[in-house]
C-alpha cells in the first residue's frame, strides 16, 4: 500500500529503508537530502562517496550498504547535480526495487521526487511509477511529500 505522509525530514520515517536520491557522477556538490544523511548516518554516507569516487554508481544500479537501522538506499536519479533527474532512471531503480521483492520485506520511505522545482521532474509521475512497481507489496511505502 502506498502512503502519502509528510515528513519534515526523510530521517525522521519510522520505515526499514529510506531511499535517498543521488547523483552518480557528484563529487563536491550534494543536493537534500544528502547532508542529513552524512550527519546521521555517516558509515552509510561514506560507503556511497568510496562507490562514486570510483565510478560505480550508475543508472539502475541501487546501493545499499549493509549494516545500517534503518538500511538506507541510495538511488541514482541522474548523473550530476547540475543536470535534472531523470524519470528513467527512477523507474530503472524501481524496477530492481521490485525484482529483489524489497517492498514484501521493507517498509519503504520514498521521497516525493519532483516537489522541488530544481528536480525538473513532475512528482505525479514519480508517484505513478512507484505505486506501479510498489504498490501491490505487503509491506507499506511511504511516499514522503518532503524531504
């Protein structure tokens, strides 16, 4: 079941896993809610930055590192900061989501992606896709409408 919730930070969900959207190709610059994932999980944030300094963050390809409460998800939605997000990318992520049956063992925070004008994307076609790839699991997906 998909949850429409407001959260005033993703850190803050109750959920098994939070999905942070990333870029794949940022070094320097990281965009919300990056910041408050270096400070509160900062073993999580540090796994992600090894993987991107090296170059093996791509489309479709989720990082989740082990050993974190709550698991965080880094999901690639573009390849750098300056550039938008892209819905194919989302929907890359998603599907792989949906092929490990993540969202049968996981309760799911997901950032309404798009609700910030930067994004350049339209949230109700990001909540299309994860109530599409998500919606049908047993475990709720909170579709978080900040982040």
């Amino acid at each position: 079941m998909i949850i429409l919730d407001d959260y005033t930070s993703l850190t803050l969900s109750e959920c098994d896993v939070l999905v942070i959207p990333v870029q794949a190709g940022s070094k320097g610059f990281t965009r919300h809610p990056l910041p408050d994932v270096k400070r509160e999980f900062p073993s999580a944030y540090a796994y992600f930055r090894r993987l991107t300094d090296s170059r093996r963050i791509a489309r479709g390809k989720l990082v989740l590192p082990r050993n974190e409460t709550p698991k965080i998800l880094f999901l690639p939605t573009g390849y750098h900061y300056a550039s938008p997000q892209y819905l194919d990318w989302i929907e890359a992520g998603l599907i792989v989501m949906r092929e490990r049956r993540l969202h049968d063992r996981y309760t799911i925070a997901f950032p309404a992606l798009g609700i910030y004008e930067e994004d350049h994307i339209d949230v109700k076609e990001v909540f299309k896709l994860v109530k599409k790839y998500l919606g049908d699991g047993e475990k709720d997906v909170d579709f978080l409408t900040s982040y």
